[in-house]
C-alpha cells in the first residue's frame, strides 16, 4: 500500500474516522501507520501496529512496520541526543569566547541592524549583547567554512585576520593568527624568500613596511609597531575588530603611494 507524499494528514484523517466504525480494520490500521511513519509520528507508528498485532499476532506487514518504526525512533532520539550535546558543548565554547575577549578588553563593532533586530527581544540587555558579538565574530570572510576566532586548548585566542595592501588592491588572509604571534613573525615568512607575484618591484621587505590599524570611524590611521604581538593591538582602546576579522594595513615607508594614502589621515602611535 503506497500512501503519497503531501496527502499523508488527510489520509491519516480517513483512517481514524474509518477505525472509529471498525477499530480491527486492518487495512486501515496498516495505513495509518504507514502515514505516522511518513510524518515521522514513529511513537503513534508503533502503537497503531501494537493495536493491530492484538487482532492479528502474526501480520507480517505489521510485524515489519513495527520494526522500522522502531528503528527510525531508536535513530531520531540518538540524533536529538547528539544535537543536544552539541548545542550544549557550543554554548559552553561560545561563553568561554565571549569570557576571553572581555578579559582582553577587545572592542567589537556591532552593526545597527543587529541591535535592531534584537531590539523587540524578550532576553535580558547582555544576552543581547552577547548574541550581538557572536553574530558578528561568526560572521566575517570564510566564516561560512568555519573558519572564525576561536579558543584553542589552552586557552589563547586565534583569529583569522586581513592584511590589506591598498597600493595593489590585493589581500592574504591568515586563518588562525595565534593572538601571541608578532606581526613581525608573520611579515617575515611572507616577504622572506618568497616574494608575493603582485610585488614586481620587489619592495616589500619586512624591515620596510609600515603597519596601521583605522580607528572606529574610519578617520584615524594608528601606527603599529610590527614587533608587537596581535593581542596588544587589539587590546589597544581605540581598536575594533569588525565583521570577525581583525585588519591591519601595510604600507611601503617613505613610498610615494605611501604618502599619498597617508595625506589628510589623522596619524597616531599606537
């Protein structure tokens, strides 16, 4: 007995009014069942072929919908055990995040449209707040392949960051920048040996580029001293880290596309 898709509620319908003229129907009851089983009702399932082994005990359809039924209910309440765990393990992850970036006191920008949203929310203002920041953590380049701040094992924080090269319009991004690395680390490794193919001139040398950070606005441009490591910029008050991903941008000293980035740039030490 096939019973289609989409007509399962109604035809489960037919067979309860049918039942209520003959409980022992046992077309009906098989019907039924097969439609509990196809709305996923697994329990209902099992207890329609319960009623129907009661008047045949040795129904084989019965006796094998009985046994799938179980099954599907044996795998739905592992999956819903699963889920549970995991949503409790992530909630747990997600806490000792937000509990890192606040003893590190990192500023994050949080979008109007986010607090917007949450406005109409019944939840306290720093549950609010606290799914503010996750939204925008997990929500920058690459976050759709996992790739986010995270905690690692012992407790550091690892953030996927932007290094921004504006004379060439081109970028590298650094999926997990261990918070404790130097940016100095990082700039050796990737102007050492190697020179980047949109370098023709060949220019880009560690110990002769220029580090900045922009402030909230925009405005300001804050030197960083490339030997400092990246917990201490973003530990630095006027730092915010939009979108999920820390920016940094890099610069020839003394080039001409240099000075011409940097006039009318409000320029700080960091």
């Amino acid at each position: 007995m096939q019973v289609l898709p989409g007509n399962n509620r109604s035809a489960l319908n037919d067979v309860i009014a049918a039942r209520k003229l003959k409980p022992n129907h046992l077309k009906a009851i098989i019907r039924g069942v097969l439609c509990h089983i196809e709305l996923k009702n697994y329990s209902q399932a099992i207890a329609w072929c319960d009623e129907g082994l009661q008047f045949e005990p040795k129904e084989k359809q019965l006796i094998e919908l009985r046994a799938k039924a179980d099954k599907q209910k044996r795998i739905e309440e592992r999956n819903l055990r699963k889920s549970k765990l995991k949503e409790k393990k992530d909630r747990v992850q997600a806490e000792a995040l937000l509990k890192a970036i606040r003893e590190r006191k990192i500023k994050v920008f949080q979008p109007q449209e986010l607090s917007s949203q949450n406005s109409d929310s019944d939840d306290d203002d720093d549950n609010k707040e606290d799914s503010r920041i996750l939204r925008t953590l997990f929500d920058g380049i690459n976050s759709e392949n996992g790739i986010a701040v995270h905690l690692d094992e012992n407790g550091t924080l690892n953030w996927p960051v932007l290094f921004l090269y504006p004379e060439y319009e081109q970028m590298d991004f650094i999926s997990a920048f261990h918070e404790d690395t130097r940016f100095m680390d990082h700039l050796s490794v990737m102007f050492g040996e190697n020179v980047p193919p949109w370098d023709t001139e060949k220019k880009y040398k560690p110990n002769n580029l220029e580090l900045y950070f922009e402030g909230e606005q925009r405005e300001d441009l804050f030197l960083v001293d490339p030997m400092c490591t990246l917990r201490q910029i973003l530990s630095h008050d006027r730092y915010v880290v939009k979108a999920g991903n820390p920016r940094i941008i890099i610069l020839v000293r003394d080039s001409s596309f240099s000075k011409e980035f940097l006039a009318g740039k409000k320029l700080q030490v960091s």
